[in-house]
C-alpha cells in the first residue's frame, strides 16, 4: 500500500493481506499504522465514525473528512458548529 504511505503488502481496500508473513521492519510499521487509525476513530463521535467506518487507512479517514468539511467560511463554520454540539 505504498500510496497511503505505507509498503506493507495489502489489496485496494487497505487490509493487509498476508500478516504472518510480514518482516519485522514491516511489523512494526503495521501495528503503528493500526495504533495512529485506532487512535483517530477512538476520537471521532459516532456520527462521525459511521461516515469513515469503511476507511483502513489513516490517510483516507483524513481525505474523506477533507472533502466532507471543504467548503466556503460559513459552510465551515456551520459544520464546525454541527461537530461542536
């Protein structure tokens, strides 16, 4: 998955394919992966995390809330308003 940042061998939807097989450098890698994406959506409100639950890959949860919460200053105030309540 070398796009997301990340050369840990997985298939186009981010799940890394065979674990047992990885090398230790790649290991590592992995479960620091899976630390910073548990740590991103231990974070998000439910309402939030129902919109990224199909995301694996930490770049795409930011991507996806990048093109969500894009927009002109009242459209960003309103939904940072949406997030704050």
């Amino acid at each position: 998955m070398i796009e997301d940042g990340c050369s840990i061998p997985a298939n186009s939807g981010g799940v890394t394919l065979n674990k047992k097989d990885l090398k230790v450098v790649e290991n590592k890698m992995y479960k620091r992966h899976r630390e910073a994406r548990n740590i991103v959506v231990n974070t998000l409100s439910f309402l939030e995390f129902t919109k990224v639950v199909d995301k694996y890959t930490v770049k795409s949860i930011y991507e996806s809330f990048c093109n969500m919460y894009k927009g002109n200053q009242q459209i960003k105030e309103t939904k940072a308003n949406i997030l704050i309540q």
